[in-house]
C-alpha cells in the first residue's frame, strides 16, 4: 500500500504500534518519536500491541505504522 509516511516525524497523527507497555519496543519508540520531536502520547496515537497482531492490524488499515526492535 502506498504511505506518505518517509521520516518517523511524519507519524504525527498517525496511528502507531508501539509495543506492550514496558516493553522493548515500546522504549524504542517512545525515544525515537522523541528524538522526531514528538511526543508519545500526544503526537501519535499510540496502539500498545505486540508484534504477534501488528502486521495484521497494518494490512487490516488499523494501524498507520508500527515499530519493532529484536536482537540476533
């Protein structure tokens, strides 16, 4: 699908998977929002899912974007 979403600060007023409360991911995006010059809570509407439902909520068009961080 097509997206006018290119930097993380065009996320802003978009809804956004950004990981289960406490979680890795969710500190990952809540810092890079932060670092866009967004705020977490205010700039985006955060959706606190984990990425067992994300890509479907994203091809479902409930989601706008999400964020996701693993390690090897």
């Amino acid at each position: 699908r097509d997206s006018d979403v290119r930097t993380v600060a065009d996320l802003r007023g978009k809804r956004v998977g950004v990981g289960q409360e406490g979680s890795g991911v969710r500190l990952v995006a809540d810092r890079l929002l932060a670092a866009a010059g967004l705020d977490p809570a205010d700039d985006v509407t955060p959706v606190p899912v984990g990425i067992d439902t994300m890509p479907v909520r994203l091809t479902q068009g409930r989601l706008d974007a999400f964020f996701w961080s693993g390690g090897l």
